[in-house]
C-alpha cells in the first residue's frame, strides 16, 4: 500500500483561523522528526477538520479513514437532521479552503441533514487538491506504538517517532509519524442494551431483530408498519427514532411504541425544550413531550434491561420499579444507548483515560452526567487534551468517551489548538475563544 505524504504548501497561517497573524515558523524545531508527517486516524468532520487545520499551517499528514468514503459513519445517520445549525458544522479553517474551490457557503442559521452535512461540506473539503492526495480510505489502524518502544520502556521514549500499523486490503504496512490524532470516533460501536453494559452472546445474535443507530425507519417502513416497537435509551437518538416511528403512526394506526427509559421521571429526557438556546435540540424535547402527551408512545420507566430474548417474538427482561418484569410481545427492538470508545489500537500508549466515562481523564469532571447535566463543556484544546505519551491526542467524540454531550464544534476547536501548538503557535493553542450555546437544564449532582 503506498500513503502519500503531504509537502508543506505556500500559504501563510490565516488570524481568519483563529491563530497567530504570522506565519507558522517549523524552522527552529529541534525535533530530528519535524519532517515527518502528523497522523490522523479518522475522516470524520473532526478528522477533516484537522487535515484543514494542517494544511493552512503549511504541515505534512496524512489521513487514514476506515470506510470506504470519507465520513463513513456519518453515512449511517445521513436521513437525520441535526439539532445544531451550519455556524456550529463548518471548521474555520476549513472554510477557507473550501472559498478556494468557488464553493457556495450554506447560510448559517439553516439546519442540516446528515446528507447535506456529506455533500455540501465534508465530500468538497475532502475533494480539496491540497487535502485529497493525503487521505487513505479502506484502511484500518491496527496498532500506535512508538518505534522500537513497548508501553513499559521508558528511556529515550519520547524521542522516538510514533510507528502505525494500517490494514488495507488484507495487507498490513506501517506508516512513521511525528505525532498522532486520534479523531476515530465512537459512533461504530454502540452500547448494548443492557443496563449493566455487558455485551452477551445472545444478544449479538437478534442482530436482524435488535436495530443499534438511528435506522431510518421511513425508508424501511415495512420492518415497523403495524409491528410492536420497542425503543430503549433516553438521549437525542432515542428521541429521533420515536419521531419517525410516529410518523408511521399516521398512516399505520396499529403501530404500538414502547419506550424504556431508566430516568426516573420522563421529563428529565426533554431536556430544556424552549430554554435550549439550540431551537432544534429544544425542539426535539418539546415533539416528544407532545407525543407522550398525547399518548401515542408507551413509557416504560424507570426500566432497567437485563436480557433480551426471542421464541416468537421478542421479550425484553428486566427490573421495572423495583420489581422483576418481562415485556413480551414485540417484533423488532431499536437500542439507542450511546456508544463507547474503543481503545484497542492504543494499547501499546501511555493515555490517560477516567475510570468512569473513558473520555480523556482532565474532561471528565467536565462531562460526566453522574456529576451535571448541563451538557454545555468550556472551550478546552491542547493543554487539556494531553497525554503522557508526547504528541498523541485524542479528539472528537472519542476523548468524551461514553459521555453523550460532544457537538462538532467542539472537535473543531480541539483541533485547532492542537495543530496550533504542533506546528509551533504555543500561543495561539493557549487563545481558547469557543462559546457554545447553552442546553436550558443544568442540574449539579455534588
């Protein structure tokens, strides 16, 4: 397999970036790795993000993408409208790249599908002369290790390149890079439904009953038109699927809905409704209020799921107000629990991971939904993102780990203050300017 490797370009880093006036200067590094290139695994918006990032600060990268296409999960979800408009989507930098190509700038406020999200920015970004070369679809890393270092060997550890073993096509090459992004995401490997979140064997084998996702029920209307539906989970993606199971409702009458929430109270999974300063977030919990208002959703909480089975049909155990329960009788069960990272490729590093939320550790009390709700986290880049292995990051959905509340904006200010300080603009990876808009419910746990 052959990866290419970016050559440093003739553009001076850009204040419309949000990073110092002058140009990046890699002239007086004194790494003996400063020409080697910055590694970023995952094609995602975050991923992207930092291949933009990078390429307006004139430094070499390249991009390794499991799928097929770039932003491969986001294809899994591309019928669902997001709940936060353009302003929130576009990376800066990014945008700069993409004015480049004549591109049509989507108006600000509008909100967008995950389609539109592919098709009017991601795909074009990627498309991008100066960005396309570098990035390595069909490719799975294996493994980051630093070269000739296991985890446990210390000396002149952090002097040695980091050594990342790709899978494309069966064959397995490795790839030298100064410092790696992990921007790989969580989205792929959702929790089970099961409230202790073990994953069992007989689960994972009603895979053509059980649906993990957003499925997109209006294109597959038949798996649920006059079926019984059960919809486990409390989030934003439950509260999606039970939106469009409704709608089947309206022209399948005898549709029949159940939803398995462990909240104790159904009101606390609305969120802030019209306090949300995200008119669509908010939006989402004022639809299924009415929905549920209007009884045409069955709740079930506060429900805690210990087993799903099939004879029939399939039955769903569990523990409901204390007491042992079965819910039987349904046909097809959609689990919309989060997802969790995965961090087998890097196991061979020194991170440092929360015990709890296996997001990146200095984020968690910042994110833990055990402690707040807010679902509102400071701007924070490098300096809190790093690790004890020098030069690795962890950044996007990945570093909240099973924390439900990361928005792309986010990813994208992560990344920047990342790149900043890896091409050398330690001040402006310390200028942290993001404000994201408040959710309308915060609730302290001390």
């Amino acid at each position: 397999m052959k990866i290419k490797i970016n050559k440093p370009i003739n553009l001076c880093c850009s204040s419309n970036v949000n990073v110092a006036t002058s140009c990046c200067d890699t002239s007086e590094e004194t790494s003996p790795h400063k020409d080697l290139p910055i590694l970023i695994v995952g094609g995602g918006p975050i991923g992207l993000a930092a291949a933009a990032q990078l390429t307006v600060r004139q430094q070499n990268f390249i991009l390794i993408e499991a799928g097929n296409t770039i932003a491969h999960n986001v294809e899994t979800w591309r019928h669902v409208q997001l709940f936060s408009p353009w302003k929130y989507n576009l990376d800066e930098a990014a945008k700069i790249l993409l004015q480049e190509m004549n591109w049509n700038e989507p108006l600000e406020d509008e909100v967008p599908t995950g389609s539109q999200l592919i098709e009017q920015y991601l795909t074009p970004l990627s498309q991008h002369n100066r960005i396309s070369p570098y990035i390595q679809t069909n490719s799975t890393v294996i493994s980051i290790a630093r070269m000739d270092n296991d985890r446990m060997k210390s000396m002149e550890r952090t002097v040695q390149p980091f050594e990342v073993y790709v899978e494309n096509n069966g064959k397995i090459s490795s790839v030298v890079a100064r410092a790696v992004i992990d921007a790989s995401g969580t989205w792929g490997n959702p929790n089970p439904a099961k409230s202790n979140g073990v994953w069992l064997p007989s689960e994972k084998q009603l895979l053509d009953d059980i649906e993990y996702g957003i499925p997109n029920i209006a294109k597959e209307k038949s798996l649920y038109a006059g079926r019984k539906i059960a919809v486990i989970g409390s989030g934003h993606s439950a509260i999606n699927s039970l939106i469009q199971l409704c709608e089947v409702i309206k022209e399948y009458p005898d549709t029949v809905i159940y939803w398995l929430i462990r909240k104790e109270k159904v009101e606390h999974a609305y969120g802030g409704e019209e306090k949300d300063e995200l008119m669509e977030r908010g939006n989402l919990g004022k639809q299924i209020h009415e929905l549920i208002d209007s009884g045409k959703v069955e709740v079930v909480n506060p429900f805690f799921v210990n087993q799903i089975e099939r004879s029939e049909k399939i039955m769903i155990h569990g523990t409901w107000k204390d007491e042992v329960a079965i819910l039987s009788g349904f046909d097809r069960v959609i689990v919309n629990t989060g997802s969790r990272p995965d961090y087998t490729m890097n196991s061979e590093l020194r991170i440092a991971i929360d015990a709890a939320t296996e997001s990146v550790s200095s984020l968690a009390n910042l994110i833990d939904p055990n402690m707040h709700s807010c679902g509102t986290v400071p701007a924070h880049g490098e300096q809190l993102l790093r690790h004890p292995e020098d030069n690795f990051y962890i950044v996007g959905s990945k570093s909240y780990g099973r924390a439900p509340t990361f928005l792309m904006a986010t990813g994208y200010e992560q990344v920047r203050s990342i790149t900043a300080y890896l091409c050398g603009d330690i001040e402006g990876s310390q200028q942290l300017q993001l404000e994201l808009p408040a959710t309308g419910v915060c609730c302290l746990n001390p």
